[in-house]
C-alpha cells in the first residue's frame, strides 16, 4: 500500500484505491479497512475499468446490523455511511469487485446509507427526524437520511467523479431526463453506462433522494443546509420524476443521461466548491422492495 503525500498520517484515514492511500475530502470522517474494526467484505478482483457508482439504502438503523447482513449474504459494498455521517471503506475501490448491483456489479462502486426507510422501525433515539410522504417510494412514505449522511454521501460522489485512483466515472447523472430526475425505475438502466445510479434505477426502491441531494450541492450549488430542505422539498409528494428545470442552466450537457461525461475540469470546479462551503431493531433486508 502507497501513501498519497496530500493525505493524513494515519492510512486507516485514507481512501483506498488502486492500492494506493489517497487524502478524502474534507471534513469527510473516513476509516479504512487498514483498521482492525473494519473488515474487508468479501470481493473478487475486478477485471475492468471503473464508471458506476450506485447509491443503496439498507432499511437497517445500525453499521453492525448492516455488516452482518452482508457478510451472511455473501454480498459487499465499498463504503457505508452510518447513521451520524461517518463512512467505512471495506473494498479498494479499483481494485475489488463487490455483489452489490446485479450486471453493474463489474463497473461499478457501491455505498450503502444506513437508513430505516420505513417509519415502522424509527425510535426516539434515532438521529433520522423526517419522514414525508414520498408516492415514489415502498408503502409511500419515506425516513429521509440525516443531514450529515446527505452530505456525506455527497461528498463521496464528488470524490468518485473527480478522477481519483484511476476511477473513470463521469459526473453523468443516469435518472436526469432533460429537466426531470427519476425517482423510480429507469428503463435504459439495466444497460451498464458509466455515470451516477440509484439503486431504484433498475433494483430496489432505494437511493433517489440522495441522489437528487447530490445533484443540488454539486450541480445547482446550493450549500448543504439548503440543499437538504429543497430535496426533501421537491421529493414530498413527488411521483415518478422531480422538475429541476428553475435550477438548470443552459449549455450543460453533463447534466443528464442523454448528454456527454463531465469534463475532468468540471469536476474539479465542482469538487473545490464543495469543499469550500461552511457546512435498533431493523428489518435486515438490505434495500426496500419495489413492487
């Protein structure tokens, strides 16, 4: 394992890829899985390039439930995101191929968000304080992750999107359709295209409003308070899409599935702007039905 000079000292603090220990974004609380606490779910080698990232969510309240369910499943995702905001890396990125996404499992890097999804399974000790009602969702009602999950799973993607670690995953958003971002099924989906993926794209109901979070911090620029009111905002109620046609601006093809792959240049733009801004019980199923 090298070390990038940029990064922190210790290399459990780092993000691996590429067998190579790279600096996380800031602010971004990271450990590796250098550290005894965290294993290294199981992998296989990957034997292609890197142009996916896909987003879950568990419907569990816990990273110990959530590791359990996956190591009894034979299943893996690079990163978790626990329910305070912290992440824990258990597969190199470039390297390890994770049973998390089906056909897209060979492309593809997967974060799973620890999050309850049902208001079944919330307590009063839990930090998730929303729930809306959500018609795009399972059961039609939805625990939207908490703020520091929101934006820690977006800064993750900045950091996949930015060319890091060998990494070739576009800033190409896969459910955005002209002005509309899908919060459910995307038929073209099922056909591995390097970009940015919910899970509910072609699996389970998961992942939608993370995705359109990310979308109003890196694309829109909202700072991260506003961003997580206008997504849990617009996805009140929402269908099968949301408008973002006020947020959109002209001449940005990268913006959706139908345009070109973000330059590496954008993406570097949109990742220094990220950085500058000030800032139980549960169902073990791993993801939501879709029905």
């Amino acid at each position: 394992m090298t070390a990038n000079r940029a990064g922190p000292r210790d290399p459990a603090q780092q993000i691996i890829a590429a067998g190579r220990l790279h600096a996380p974004p800031s602010g971004l609380r990271l450990v590796n899985f250098l550290h005894p606490a965290v294993p290294r779910l199981r992998a296989r080698r990957r034997g292609g390039p890197v142009t996916e990232v896909i987003l879950h969510e568990t419907v569990t309240t816990s990273v110990a439930t959530t590791l359990r369910v996956l190591e009894r499943r034979s299943l893996g995702v690079h990163f978790i995101v626990g329910p305070d905001g912290a992440v824990t890396q258990h597969g190199d990125c470039t390297l390890d191929r994770m049973a998390h996404a089906g056909r897209h499992n060979l492309p593809s890097v997967g974060i799973e968000v620890v999050n309850p999804y049902y208001p079944k399974y919330l307590r009063s000790a839990h930090p998730w304080q929303q729930v809306i009602d959500a018609p795009w969702a399972h059961k039609k009602q939805y625990v939207v992750p908490s703020k520091a999950q929101a934006e820690a799973t977006a800064q993750l993607v900045a950091w996949l999107t930015q060319g890091n670690g060998g990494l070739l995953i576009p800033r190409r958003w896969i459910g955005l359709k002209k002005s509309r971002l899908a919060m459910g099924r995307v038929l073209s989906a099922k056909f591995r295209k390097p970009g940015i993926y919910a899970h509910t794209y072609f699996g389970h109901a998961d992942g939608p409003w993370l995705i359109l979070y990310a979308w109003l911090r890196l694309e829109a620029g909202l700072a991260p308070e506003a961003a997580y009111d206008e997504a849990t905002r617009r996805a009140t109620g929402a269908r099968r899409r949301v408008d973002l046609s006020d947020l959109l601006t002209s001449g940005a093809p990268h913006l959706g599935a139908s345009g070109a792959a973000a330059s590496m240049s954008e993406s570097s733009q949109a990742m220094s702007e990220l950085r500058s801004r000030p800032g139980g019980r549960a169902k073990a199923n791993l993801s939501p039905r879709k029905e």
